[in-house]
C-alpha cells in the first residue's frame, strides 16, 4: 500500500481523506474563513471541498471536481495573503480556471500548473521574510554595525537562492520578496546618511522595470 501524504505539508498521513492530513485541513477551515463542521459531519475533507464550491457559487458538482476546484482555490487564497504585484496575472489565470470548472464542463482548463505543496512553501518564504523585514524595518540604521547588518543579510539569503526559481509562481515570489528588500535597503541607505548610494541604488531598481520578465 503507497504511504498517504498530505498534498499541503507533504507529511505523511493515515486517514480516510483523499488529501489533507487532519492537522492541514483544520487549518484550512481557519485560512478560508469557513466554520468547523458539526460532528454528525463524517467526511470533513469532502465538506470543506463542498463548502468551497458553495462558495463560488458551484453547486451538483462531481467530487472530481469539487476537489480540483478545492486545490485551485486554497492556492489562490495563499496567493492573496502574500499580496505580491508580481502575483497579479497568476492569480487571474487561476480564477479563470476556477470558473472554468462547471457541472457541464467536460475539461478542467488549467493555464497554469502548480502543487498546492509548492504554493505552501512559498507562502512559508514569505511569512518569513516578512517576519525579518519588520526587524529590519524597525532597526536603527544609524546605530547598526557591520556584524549586525551581515547578520540582517544573511538571515534573508534564501530569498537570492535561484534554485528555488523552479517555475513562474515561484519566480514572481522570490523577484517580489528581492525588489521588496531592496526598497528597504535604499531607505535605510537614506537614513544612514549613505544618500548617493541609496539613490544609485533606487535608479537602479527603477531602471529594472519592476518587471519579472526582464
């Protein structure tokens, strides 16, 4: 028998669900805003799928397709709590898909492929960067040292790791996080009297073109 895991978490799980381990999927009621189901409810992971489709406003459908509508919307939940500009034509792709998805359609359209595995890591990234970017944020930049300010650095590396650049989603999440840091950067440059050097860098940001493709 193949070991069950949580196409969320990638944890192994035992369980009756066909996706979430049970961990993943309380949370998911909390991220989606949805109420816990009462106990008389057997199946919670097929009820929190129903209730998703409800949601959208898609009723009758198979559980096929509830569960692929499920996947395409938790992702773009996650998409819109990491609020990224760069995200903006992604997340319209997968809206698109999630309208796609009717009791009569006989294809599901998929303009962009993704694992909802994917999707969690990145958000993880980001929860992440954010928490070091409000330490940064609220540091004094005149006050800080050489060793504290490579330790500020080095705390967000993983953001430069371009073998975590494996498809578009990813890409525009880590480009995001890089410009976003680099905004940061010119600020404090301005704040430690580093002026010229704040402003090579915010011609430089502004010649990138903000633009993922370029």
């Amino acid at each position: 028998m193949n070991e069950k895991r949580c196409i969320l978490c990638n944890k192994p799980y035992d369980y009756k669900y066909v996706m979430f381990g049970r961990g993943c999927l309380e949370n998911l009621y909390d991220l989606l805003g949805f109420s816990k189901p009462p106990r008389i409810i057997w199946n919670k992971e097929l009820y929190l799928c129903t209730r998703i489709a409800w949601k959208n406003h898609k009723f009758f459908l198979n559980k096929k397709k509830k569960y692929a509508l499920a996947q395409k919307y938790i992702a773009l939940n996650y998409l819109n709590i990491m609020n990224y500009e760069f995200l903006d034509d992604i997340k319209e792709k997968i809206s698109k898909d999630i309208k796609s998805i009717t009791i009569s359609s006989k294809n599901m359209m998929e303009t962009i492929s993704f694992t909802l595995n994917d999707i969690y890591k990145l958000f993880n990234y980001s929860e992440k960067f954010n928490k070091f970017l409000k330490e940064l944020q609220s540091a004094d930049w005149e006050e800080m040292d050489k060793e504290i300010a490579k330790n500020f650095i080095k705390s967000m590396s993983f953001i430069f790791d371009v073998n975590k650049k494996l498809n578009p989603i990813s890409y525009a999440v880590f480009y995001s996080m890089q410009y976003t840091f680099w905004q940061v950067v010119v600020v404090g440059g301005i704040l430690a009297n580093m002026k010229l050097s704040a402003e090579l860098l915010h011609n430089s940001l502004s010649a990138f073109g903000r633009q993922p493709d370029d």
